[in-house]
C-alpha cells in the first residue's frame, strides 16, 4: 500500500522527482535530460496506448499523473533500453512496433507495463507479466496513485469514467456517451 | 470498571447501523437519552478518508474503503489479531490458496458447513449499509404468506397491510426515489408517494426492455408471465434531499458513492447526534448482557479499544431500561450466545429448555450471475450500478417448489461478472484469456488495434443478477466458535450453512432465465460454470443428463437468525421485534425476518425499526 498524504491527492509533487520546490517557491529543474524523457515518454506512450499525446499531458494539467508512470517506468532495467529506440526512431509509431514486438522481454514487457499504467492506473511489473504462464490475478501489483486510477484510460476507451469518479450529470446514464474520438482523440483547437 | 458518569439511559443501543441509527434518531428526537456502543470506529467529519482508501485499493471490494485494514504485508489480516473483524469477500477464494474460507488465520467467520456462507458486513459507524447498492423495494404481500399460500415455511406475524404505513414513513426518512405507477405490481399498494421521482433509465435497461414482449421462459413455473422491465426504487437522489446531492452517476453505490447521493447510515447517525440526546461510544464492543432475577436485562458489558490491532483500554458494563440489539444477524446471535450464565443457561433471548432458536435459520440471498456481449453497444460502466430490474418473477404457485427470485439488472460491464475492465485490458495486453474476450488464439494488442477491441467488448458487456429467495433451515447456524477468538479474546462466529433443494431449484430456475433472456437479445452469453474448487459452488443437473457447476454469490444479505413469530414456541421476538424472553430487550434488523423473500431486506428493516421505535418511544418508555 503506499501512503499518501493529502498534498499527494491534490496533484502537488506525486511521486515526481522531476521537480522540487525551493524555499523561495520556484521550481528548480533538475538534469534538462529528464525533461525532454519526459516528453518522449508521453509521445511514446500516446503510440502504445493509442491515446492522443494531448489527452495523456494536457497543457493545462493539474494533475500530472505522468510523472507517477515516468518515474515507476524509469526504475525499471528496461527503460534505458526502451527510451533508446525512442530516442532513434523516426517518429513514435515506429519505435512503439519495435518496442512491443521487441525480442528483447525486458523491453517488450516494460512497453506492455506502461500501457497498462496508463489504462488501469496499476503498475504490472514486467518479470511479472512476462511470466509462462503469467499468474492471475497478479500479485502483488500496485495501485500507483490515487489520481492515477481517477486517470485511467480504459474508462475513456468505453466511453465512461473510473467507478467513483464521474464527471457528468444527472441523468447523463439515459443517453448516448460522446463518440470515442471524443474521448481519446487529441482536442482540436479552435 | 467504568468510571464515567452517564446520565440515566433510557435506552442503550448495541451498532449504529441502519436499524440502530434509524431507532436512536426517533427516541433522540422523543426526548430519550440513549447511548450507542459501536464496534468500530468514529464517524468521520467527512467521507473523503475512506474515498482515498478506496482509490488506492487494489482489490476494490465492498469492504475496501473502510476498516480495519484487509491486508497485512500482503496477505489477508489475521482475523485473531483484529479487536472488532468482520468477514471480506476475499476470504472466499479457492480451497488451500490466498483467501480460503475454512483458513482461520484468513477468514473471520469459520465455516464449517457443506457450502460457506458468502455475505459479509461492516463493524464501523453506519455499518454495513453503507456499501448497499441502496436497492429500496418493498416486499410484497404473498411474501409475508408463505405457509398460508404455499404450504412452506411460515407466515410472518404480520402482514403487508400492517407495515404499509411504514414502508412509506421509511422512504421519507431515507429518501427513496421512485414513482408508484411503476411499483403497484403483485399486490403492492401505497397509501403515501414516494419523496422524490425516479432513477432514470440506462442504455442498458432500455436494450433489455426491448426484449420483454417476446420473452418465454418455459418449464419453472412463468410461462403467462407479462415480462418486463421495472425502475428500481433506490435510496438514491433524483433531486437534492436531506442537504445532500443529485445522484451524478459515479458507477460506485458499492463500495461508496463519492458524494453521499446514495443514502447510507451515516446520514441518519449524524442526525441522531445533532437531537443532543444520543451518544456514540466507538471501538467499544459489547461482550456480555446481564439478566436480573426477573428476566430483565439489567446491563451490558463492554469492551474499549484503542486501535485495530491495539491494546484493550476499558471495560465496563452500563445499564439503561431498553436494550436495542442492532448488530447484524451474525453479531447479534453472537452476543447473546455469549451471554451465558446460570440465569441464561443457553445465552440471552434463546429459552431455558434448549428449544430457542437464536442463531439458527441463517438466511442469504443467493445471487446467481449471468453475463454476455450484446449485439449492439450498450454502454454499461455508467450511471447507478443498478436503475432497473424484473420484478413480475417473484411470486407465483411455483414457490411451492422452488425459490422465487427478482433480477438486477447491472449497470456495470463485467465488472462484478469478470473484474473488467482490468481482466480484458490485461488479457489483450499481454496475450492472456482470463476474461473470455481474447480466445483463439489470445492476441497480444497496443495502440489503436488496442483501443478499437477494447472499445468493441467493454461497450456491448452486461450481466444480470438474480436474488434467489432461501429457505429458512434450523439446521442453517450461528454458534460461537470453540477454538478461534478475536483480538479482544472473544469467541468469533461459527457458521454452519448449507443451500436447499428448495433453493439450489430456484438458481437452477436463474440459470435457465438468464440463458433465455440473453438468447431472445441475440446477446451472446459468457456466463463461466465455476471451477471445482471454488467453494461457493454446487453441482446441479443440466438438461442433457450431466450436471453443471453453478456459483453463487452472497447478496450482503444476512437473514434470519432470531425470527419474529407468534409464540415463544418457535420465535425469538414478538412483530415488535421484542424478545419473548426479556420484556425490555429489542432484536432488530433482518434477524428477525422469518423467511427471506426475495426483495432486499433494507427497507424492511427500516420500516420495521420506525415500528419498534414508534411502540418504544409511546408505550414504553413514557
């Protein structure tokens, strides 16, 4: 179980070691490499999940949940790996093909660990998954942060919301859902 | 000893559950001074504690958002080291793995039948509703006839026409909403409207609407039935009530609605509070009453703890002059078999001759599932987890042979049926078939390939459920375990439980339902036989001369155990909920439902403890 404070839940420093705060209140950045992984993790994750980049980060995003995943993916010995093709690839399509049917497991199951971070807000750990035959129901496995499950993306894909999280209105459950693009697309600006 | 001062208690109740709370707000707003002692801990200034618990389990069951903790390092808390344990779900998985039922260092309840007992409950303020669905049927004639109509079982001591006016005065109180046009079916009538309209309808409601005209169901018992699809009256806002919100759809009325819509206990405790004559002693168990040498109850022992897991820091015994048991129908017959002495040679409300029943007649609702992909979306995972269900199959000649049952219909996916969406979105992540929807071979999928499949299945899922009515059987118990104690050295609850033909006939008569009501849909069915060792499971004959495995669920539905009747001959309590034995000792809740009927109890509960709390209050204590 993690413990977790109130400060976590509202979406102030998760887990993320990507920023902290100094006593004069500005954000000290740390290595400028973790930044831009940062970014080529969301880019890359948009590829495997198939959820537009924007719908994963938002510009607006208070609550930033993909720095949970970016630092529970980058402990991992596969990520290095992983964020190599990434890092080579010609565009995030490409390196999501050579991530997910890679011969190596330690990267082919990290990809399916991540994408799975992202639907479920649970982090799978690849050993696990990568076991013959993989155990069900797996354990232990972890619920990365309280937001994460709130972010989930499966939920999206089936045109609903996390149980115990609606965003909606009374009465919404009598009509249609907005289409899926609606849910996952990238938002188009006006 | 106790060395608080209390003023003079008019009344002392034992849990702040629906039953407690509901009694304790009536006599607290008549001017009575009562005192509750409840086991768990305090009620919260808010829910958002038990919300955070809830959003980082990962096995969100009914019990995950509250406590005491499920888990220790991993595995399933030592039910011996808990001071005030209740059961989990998860104690009810498969012989010699993680959760096995008859493990006492796993499961708080020690189960010694040929089938475990499948319903678990909360010891904590509010109690175990506050994780009901908030389902607020009321019973219908016939069910209070048993005998008279069906030559089964018993009659209650009562019939609907006595507890009309209650159920009315119940839905007020806990806010029910519903419109009568919809629910004057098999007999039901009102003298009162419901306080708010109600639940719309879900997309999965009206695709299973469609299907009701031409719907047959042959060979148990329905074949003139008029199939349709009924709203479902729930303690849920269809309009802002009692200072709390409109129902926004957050698919979670189990384990917690995130923003009080649903009624649950809580509400009633804090009015309880706010008379300024009721008082809550939390962690504090009861463990013993005291009878005096007329036969009354004259106190009852208690133990304080300050934690959990921690160390006892008090014990006392306080007296008033009524005592309201409210402590679920598996504490309750606890507490008074544990209340043996010369005087209750056989426990308190249970006889002098060895002829009492306290504890015996254990009741449940067992809930078969049936599961399937419709042709066509349907968008379950939204709304109320349940806004509709079949209710003209819940009476008919066939309760002569089998039991009757009504069906949910689930709003959720598979999320019961399969844990979905997590089990499908594993399956075609990693290239595995635990859920059904990724066989032949399992495919192993990411991006948009991904998101189409996953959008394909999760939006056609749907599952069905039936509430099966059980027979009451003495031989169905409650005793007190000899060898397994809890964290206060108190002996845990022993249960020894078994299904009927009568009852096995009636999920068998389900099964048959749930096949034709997806067939007639062109739905596919994905409903899974139990495996062998799954213990909630039996075998029954299938059509074609071999048998099949059916599951059973628990409804949360604990019945039974210390009936109301007619007599002392062959009842606990009089229609009063009054011990035959003891003139000021009160047994309330679905205990003393003398058969289990079909609809949930909680309504019933509730109009039946407005009953008793009215009598209490002008005939008792003035």
């Amino acid at each position: 179980m993690i413990d977790f404070t109130r400060r976590k839940v509202l979406g102030v420093a998760g887990g993320t070691v990507v920023g902290e705060v100094s006593p004069t209140g500005t954000i000290e950045r740390a290595a400028a490499d973790d930044a831009s992984d940062l970014n080529l993790f969301v880019k890359i994750s948009a590829a495997l999940t198939g959820i537009g980049e924007k719908r994963l980060a938002p510009d607006v995003d208070p609550i930033q949940v993909k720095h949970d995943y970016f630092n529970q993916a980058k402990s991992d010995p596969g990520f290095e790996p992983l964020m190599q093709i990434a890092r080579a690839a010609p565009d995030a399509n490409s390196a999501a093909e050579k991530i997910m049917n890679n011969a190596d497991p330690q990267i082919k199951f990290l990809g399916r660990s991540i994408i799975l971070a992202w639907y479920l807000g649970v982090w799978y750990e690849p050993t696990v998954l990568a076991q013959v035959p993989a155990p069900f129901p797996v354990n232990p496995m972890k619920v990365v942060s309280p937001v994460a499950y709130t972010q989930g993306w499966v939920w999206r894909v089936a045109q609903a919301h996390p149980m115990g999280y609606s965003e909606q209105r009374f009465g919404y459950w009598s009509d249609e859902p907005l289409s899926l693009d609606d849910f996952i697309k990238n938002p188009v600006k006006p | 000893m106790c060395a608080d001062k209390v003023d003079p208690l008019d009344a002392i109740i034992v849990g702040s559950g629906v039953s407690g709370v509901l009694i304790a707000k009536a006599l607290g707003r008549a001017g009575k001074k009562v005192l509750i002692l409840e086991a768990g801990e305090k009620l919260p200034p808010d829910i958002n504690g038990y919300m955070n618990r809830f959003l980082t389990a990962t096995a969100k069951v009914p019990e995950s958002p509250y406590p005491p903790e499920i888990f220790t390092d991993s595995k399933l808390t030592d039910p011996a080291t808990v001071n005030a344990g209740r059961p989990t779900v998860l104690s009810l998985g498969h012989w010699y793995k993680f959760g096995d039922a008859r493990d006492p260092k796993q499961a708080y309840l020690i189960q010694k039948g040929t089938l475990p007992f499948a319903s678990t409950y909360e010891r904590i303020n509010g109690g175990s509703a506050r994780h009901w669905l908030g389902t607020s049927l009321r019973f219908i004639p016939a069910d209070f006839e048993m005998k008279s109509r069906y030559n089964r079982f018993t009659d209650w001591p009562i019939k609907y026409n006595d507890l009309e006016r209650w159920y009315g005065l119940a839905e007020k109180e806990i806010g029910v909403a519903a419109d009568v046009e919809d629910q004057n079916y098999l007999g039901i009538h009102f003298s009162s409207q419901y306080p708010m309209p109600k639940i719309p309808l879900s997309r999965v409601d009206m695709a299973v609407a469609k299907g009701m005209t031409t719907l047959k169901v042959p060979g148990i018992g329905l074949d003139s039935t008029e199939w349709k699809v009924s709203s479902t009256p729930a303690a849920r806002n269809s309009q802002p009530y009692q200072d709390r919100r409109v129902c926004a759809g957050n698919t979670n009325c189990i384990p917690i609605c995130p923003i009080q819509a649903k009624y649950d206990p809580s509400v009633t405790l804090a009015d309880a509070l706010r008379t300024g004559n009721v008082t809550v002693w939390n962690r504090s168990v009861a463990s013993q009453l005291v009878v005096d040498e007329a036969g009354r109850v004259s106190g009852v022992d208690f133990i304080e703890y300050a934690d959990d897991q921690g160390p006892i820091v008090r014990r006392g015994r306080i007296t008033a002059k009524v005592f309201i048991l409210a402590g679920n129908a598996i504490e309750t017959p606890r507490l008074l078999l544990m209340s043996k002495n010369e005087r209750t040679p056989n426990g308190v409300a249970n006889r002098r001759d060895g002829e009492g029943v306290v504890g015996k007649f254990l009741m449940d609702h067992p809930l078969y599932l049936g599961w399937a992909l419709m042709p066509q979306p349907v968008w379950g995972y939204r709304g109320p987890l349940s806004t509709a269900g079949i209710e003209v199959c819940r009476d008919g000649d066939f309760r002569r042979d089998r039991g009757a049952f009504r069906i949910e219909i689930g709003n959720e996916g598979w999320n019961f049926a399969t844990l979905d969406p997590d089990t499908t979105t594993l399956d075609l992540v990693n290239g595995l078939n635990h859920g059904g929807l990724n066989s032949d071979p399992p495919r192993a999928l990411f991006g948009a390939a991904l998101v189409k499949e996953l959008n394909d299945k999760l939006s056609r899922q749907f599952r069905i459920g039936f509430l099966v009515e059980q027979s009451p059987e003495a031989t169905n118990t409650v005793t007190l375990a000899e060898h397994a104690t809890d964290g206060l050295g108190l002996p845990r609850p022993q249960i020894d439980y078994n299904l009927s033909d009568y009852t096995k006939q009636g999920m068998a008569a389900a099964k048959t339902t749930a096949s034709a009501i997806f067939k007639n849909l062109g739905a596919t069915e994905f409903t899974q036989p139990a495996d062998k060792d799954d213990p909630c499971s039996f075998e029954w004959p299938s059509d074609q001369g071999q048998t099949t495995r059916i599951k059973y669920f628990g409804a949360g539905h604990i019945i039974g155990t210390h009936r109301m009747g007619t007599s002392a001959n062959d009842s606990v309590v009089d229609d009063m909920q009054r011990s035959w034995d003891h003139e000021n000792l009160y047994l309330v809740g679905s205990g003393t439902f003398p058969t289990s009927a079909t609809a949930n109890p909680t309504l019933t509960i509730a109009a039946l403890c407005l009953r008793t709390a009215d009598h209490i209050v002008r005939r008792v204590l003035n």
